[in-house]
C-alpha cells in the first residue's frame, strides 16, 4: 500500500531514500533546512565512495601525506607554498591522526 513520507534532509542519503522511496509508489517529500548547499553531501562534490569510509587522518598518514604532497602525480598533491591557513590546517589534521581516533 502507498504511503505518505515525509523525508528530513536532503542531502546524499535523504535524497537516495526519496528516489527508492517514490520508485516503490510512495508518495514523498524532502523537506531541507537549507538550500541544499551546506550539507556534507554538497561539499564533498557529490563524490561518494566505499573506499573512504576508513578516516583518512590514520596513523602513519602525515609521512605518506607529506611524500604525496611533494609529488605532483599523487592523489594528494598540493603545490608548495607558506600559507598560514593550510599550514594550521596540515597541524590539525596531525593532531588527529592518532590511534585511538
Ligand atoms: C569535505 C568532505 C569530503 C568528503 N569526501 C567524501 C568522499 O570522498 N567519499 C565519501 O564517500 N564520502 C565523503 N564525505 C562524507 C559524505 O559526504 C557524507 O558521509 C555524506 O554526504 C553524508 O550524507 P547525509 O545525507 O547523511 O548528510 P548531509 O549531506 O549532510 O545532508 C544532511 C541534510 O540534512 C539537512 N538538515 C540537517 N538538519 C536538519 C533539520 N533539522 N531539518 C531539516 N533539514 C536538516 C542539512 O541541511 C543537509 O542538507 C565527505 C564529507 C566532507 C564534509
């Protein structure tokens, strides 16, 4: 029997639930707080995949991070320069790559 839904967040998962949701003959609504441009689906470009369900900020990641950086054929590439932003960011990203995170 079709029922009425009503979905809150309209981000990657909402949305998803939506689409199977109406596929199935219910009727649907999403309702969103924003205007669907804060959610961590809209930062993170629409990219999701398995593979990234592990943190990046892992032990061990800071050493294969930096060799990364420096090599411009990596996945993580990032062209040297003083910028006291990322510099802030990379000391951060440092502090939560420990074990028991
Ligand atoms: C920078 C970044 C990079 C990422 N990269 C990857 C990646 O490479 N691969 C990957 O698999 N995952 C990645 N992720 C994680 C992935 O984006 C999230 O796990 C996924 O998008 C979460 O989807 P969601 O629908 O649960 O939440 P969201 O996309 O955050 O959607 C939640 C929605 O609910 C709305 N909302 C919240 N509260 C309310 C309320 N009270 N009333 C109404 N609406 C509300 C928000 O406005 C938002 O639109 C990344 C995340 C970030 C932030």
């Amino acid at each position: 029997m079709a029922k009425s839904v009503i979905i809150i967040g309209g981000g990657i998962i909402g949305l998803c639930t939506a689409y199977y949701l109406q596929k199935e003959g219910h009727k649907v609504t999403v309702i969103d707080k924003s205007d669907y441009s804060s959610g961590a689906s809209y930062v993170n470009a629409g990219f999701i995949t398995p593979s990234h369900i592990i943190s990046l900020a892992a032990p061990g990641m800071i050493n294969k991070g930096i060799k990364w950086m420096l090599n411009s054929e990596s996945p993580f590439y990032v062209k040297p320069r003083l910028d006291l932003d990322f510099l802030k960011w990379a000391w951060y990203f440092k502090k939560a790559s420990t074990q028991k995170k």
